[in-house]
C-alpha cells in the first residue's frame, strides 16, 4: 500500500500496457483484466492467459457517459436514466453496440456490456488512457474472482500483468448485468447476473422518471452471460450447501453421488475429496453488503487451507432479496446443494 502513494500507479500501468502487459485493475466490485479496447493484441492476451473461452464477451469500462455513449448504437433515454442513478457502480449495461467496438470484445454479439467503475485508480486509468478498457475478473476461468491485488498477483505471472494496488474491493461481488432493449411499446430489462444493484432498485429508478418497461425472465436455452454457467466461481476445494440436514447426514448424502459426479464441468476441472475427515464452514455476517465483501477471500482463505471440503448453511435469512446476488454465486461456486448434485439436478 505504502508504494501505492510513493509511486504513480496510473503512470506505470500505462507503461506495463505499451510493454505489452494486461493491468490488473482495481473496481469496487472485484478486480478486473484489463486492456485498452483499440489494443487488439492485449484484449487476445486477456482469453489467453485467463484461459477464457472466445464465446464469452468482455465488459467495457468507461470513465464517463459520453465514452458509453460512443460504444453503442442505442444509448437511450432508459440507459441514460440508469447510468445517472447508478454509476459510478456496479451496474453493467447490455446495449446494442457500433462498429467501434470488435468483435473479439463481444464475442461476434451486436450488444456490448458497459460500465462505469466506481474506483478512483480504475477511472483515472481509463481517463488518461483516453480509451475505454475491456476487462473480466482478473481470475483464471471459472474460478474465484479476485477482491484484493494479492489476489491477482497470485494468479497472474508479473511478465503477464501490472497489478496496480488499489485495496480490498469495497462491494466484492461482480457488477448486476442489465440488458436493456427498447422498442415502441417500451423498454425491456433482462437481468443477465444479479449483483448488488438488486432489480427492486432498477424498478424504482425508471419508475420515479414514468419509464414503462417490463422485465423479461431470461430463455435459459441459449447462454448470455458466463455469469449464467452453472459452475462458475468455483473454489478448488469442494464447496457443499446445506440446508435442513446435518453436517454428518449431508456428507453421508454426497458419498452416495460422488461417483455420479463427473470429473470436469463447463471447462472447469472438478475435485473430488477423497476422504472427509476435515471440514471447514464457511461462515459468512448476517449483514448481505458485509458478506458479499467477505465471500471470495473467505472462500480462497478456506480454499487454501487443508480442508477435504467446505460447506455453508444456507437460512432463512438467505432467501430475502440482498441475499440473491451472494446466493447465486454460492450455489454456482457449490458442487453440491440440497441432497443433490448440482450438475445433475440443474
Ligand atoms: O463487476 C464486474 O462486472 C467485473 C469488474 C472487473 O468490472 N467484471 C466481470 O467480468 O465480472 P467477467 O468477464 O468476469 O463477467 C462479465 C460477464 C461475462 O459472464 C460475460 O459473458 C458477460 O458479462 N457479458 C459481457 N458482455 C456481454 C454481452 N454483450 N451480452 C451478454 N453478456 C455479456
Ligand atoms: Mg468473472
């Protein structure tokens, strides 16, 4: 941290980009991959050294509305509505896009997903870089996503990436995922990954300007968003959920379908405990904002211990609406949830 305000983190990160390196990039949701979107060599680097399948678009970060503005053909009156209630945040809009931005960005999609960070070194990065920045979660596909720069450093080689150091990430999980389409009739909302930006937020920001949209439940059918994988986030240490039964009543449940379980899921490689002497709880504050915080460096902190699995309990309280966006990253962090195999039961 000390070197942080000795040092212009900002100036070296420009420098690391022009010696061919990804930075990795503060946000207050987690860290973020990041490369100037005219830098096409850079933005191959980030699949490559993430090891990202090329089907899975990157988000463009910006450090105004007119930057978002120039990235898309159909900045509207609803996207302009939401930037000005929620961003600087942790709200990602899909919108159609313009030729500016590449295909490789968006993966071949006529859309583009924009948003604004809230951290003062992402945007000072991306003001004086004068270009918008494409950027993942600076994690290796499918895994955890990163909320501190120790984080990144562990995962990335320094040849590869300049990490600038910008602190714990104050939300920690990934931005909500909005896609907006507008017709005649009016505006139509798909959350594509819930964040901490709930929905119920969304409704009263468009309601207050006497927007009419309505939301529309995604078709599940085709994947637009990484985020909807079912195994996503996943620690390497086997993650159990538990409901209503005990401890001992759900590992005596996972035996009987460990060996139904296979040994890679959507990319991502599975491992299988081979005993279950030692168990970890991953005990999260009752307070949503607190736990989401919390969820992946307590995950990665369990993860590296020497635990045959970890498991959480889910409650009560977990079934309200803040707690929505730190669920579905459980749920596809676990491999097993509520006496059945995730995989299996879908
Ligand atoms: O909070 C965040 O969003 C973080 C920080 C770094 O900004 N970024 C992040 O990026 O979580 P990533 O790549 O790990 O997850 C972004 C998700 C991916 O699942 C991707 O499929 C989806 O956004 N996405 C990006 N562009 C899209 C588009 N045009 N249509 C649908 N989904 C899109
Ligand atoms: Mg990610």
């Amino acid at each position: 941290m000390t070197r942080g305000m000795t040092v212009d983190q900002v100036a070296n990160a420009i420098q690391a980009i022009q010696d061919g390196k990804c930075v990795g990039m503060p946000t207050e949701t987690v860290y973020g991959l990041a490369a100037p979107i005219n830098n096409e060599d850079l933005v191959k680097k980030i699949f490559y050294i993430k090891g990202r399948p090329s089907f899975d678009p990157l988000i463009v970060h910006v450090s105004d509305c007119q930057m978002a503005e120039e990235l898309t053909s159909d900045w509207n009156r609803v996207c302009q509505i939401l930037a000005d209630a929620f961003w600087p945040g942790p709200l990602t809009l899909v919108i159609k896009k313009n030729e500016s931005v590449s295909d490789i960005i968006t993966s071949g999609l006529d859309t583009v997903g924009v948003r604004m960070p809230r951290h003062p070194l992402a945007l000072e990065l991306i003001r004086r870089l004068k270009v918008p920045v494409a950027a993942p979660s600076a994690n290796k596909f499918g895994r955890t996503s990163p909320t501190s720069a120790q984080h990144v450093r562990e995962e990335f080689s320094e040849s590869d990436v300049f990490v600038i150091e910008g602190g714990a990430s104050d939300i920690g999980i990934e931005s909500t995922i909005l896609k907006v389409e507008t017709s005649k009739s009016g505006a139509t909302l798909s959350l594509l990954r819930p964040g901490m930006i709930l929905p119920s937020a969304i409704d009263a920001a468009l309601t207050r300007q006497g927007i009419s949209f309505r939301w529309e439940r995604n078709q599940s059918s085709q994947i637009q968003s990484a985020g909807q994988l079912k195994h996503h986030y996943m620690p390497k240490v086997p993650l159990l959920l538990l409901k209503q039964e005990t401890l001992a009543e759900a590992i005596g449940l996972f035996r009987q379908k460990l060996s139904e379980l296979p040994s890679e899921v959507e990319g991502v490689k599975i491992k299988k405990p081979s005993s279950f002497n030692k168990a970890r709880e991953l005990i999260l504050s009752e307070d949503a904002a607190i736990a989401a915080r919390e969820l992946y460096g307590k995950m990665r902190d369990v993860d590296a211990g020497d635990a045959d699995f970890i498991f959480f309990r889910v409650q009560t309280i977990h079934q309200t609406e803040v707690w929505k966006p730190i669920m579905d990253r459980l749920n596809r962090a676990s491999l097993w949830r509520s006496s059945a195999i995730f995989n299996i039961s879908g």
